[in-house]
C-alpha cells in the first residue's frame, strides 16, 4: 500500500475512534497486532493490549475512564509501512473531575495493508487527570 493510503487509513481510524466504533477499527488489524500505551501506570490505558482479541479493553479503559474533550491529530509523517501521527489528546477523569491536555505521538506499522504494531507515546501530564 502507498503511504498516502496508509494515512488515509489512519485518519479513518481516528473517525472511527470520535464516533466510539471499536469494530471498524479492529477491521484494520492484524490477529497479531502489537499494541503498546507508553504511560505512566495510573492511566487505564496504560500497557500493552497486542493481539486482536485484547485492544478492546484500551477503548474500554478510555472511555470508562475520561470523557474525552480533545483529539485533535495534527500531523502525519509517512515512510514505507510506517505512519507516525502527532497530535492533542484532552480528557477529564470520570473519579477526579480534573482535565487535562497533552501532546501526543503513536507510531503505526503496517503488514499487508492493515495495522500490525501501534505503539503510544504522550505527554506524561495526561497522567494528572488520575491524581
């Protein structure tokens, strides 16, 4: 797949992630996937979901956990199978009531046309909207 497709798919996946549609996103995944949240532990979403069957609970832990105000992807860097997206994330603690905005990156790799790897890295204030 070209790179421009690979962003595409991308884009469609945060979509899909605004209206809370799980299921198209898991379309886009290989069985195998690799799915790692480099967060501080206090995040729910924290850790490592890879394989298909488990990366619904990071949705799961998302969205009983914060009412997301922002998700504002800003830009996207392509190399081969590789798609690296930079955006904003802002989200208040159901428990705390306390929001927060960070930066964010997620890298995206590629097999065959669908995702096989995605790794989360943020800014570690997101971790404040749990203390």
């Amino acid at each position: 797949m070209s790179e421009q497709s690979n962003i595409n798919t991308i884009q469609d996946l945060y979509s899909a992630f605004g209206r809370g549609d799980v299921a198209t996103i898991l379309n886009h995944l290989t069985d195998d996937i690799r799915w790692v949240s480099h967060l501080d532990s206090i995040v729910p979403w924290a850790g490592d979901f890879s394989g298909k069957a488990r990366v619904p609970k990071f949705f799961d832990a998302i969205f009983h956990s914060v009412d997301v105000e922002v998700f504002n992807p800003q830009e996207w860097v392509a190399q081969g199978d590789t798609v690296i997206s930079i955006g904003e994330f802002g989200c208040k603690g159901k428990a705390t009531g306390k929001s927060t905005l960070a930066r964010w990156i997620f890298i995206w790799k590629f097999k065959d046309g669908r995702v096989a790897s995605y790794e989360q890295f943020e800014d570690p204030v997101i971790a404040d909207a749990f203390r």
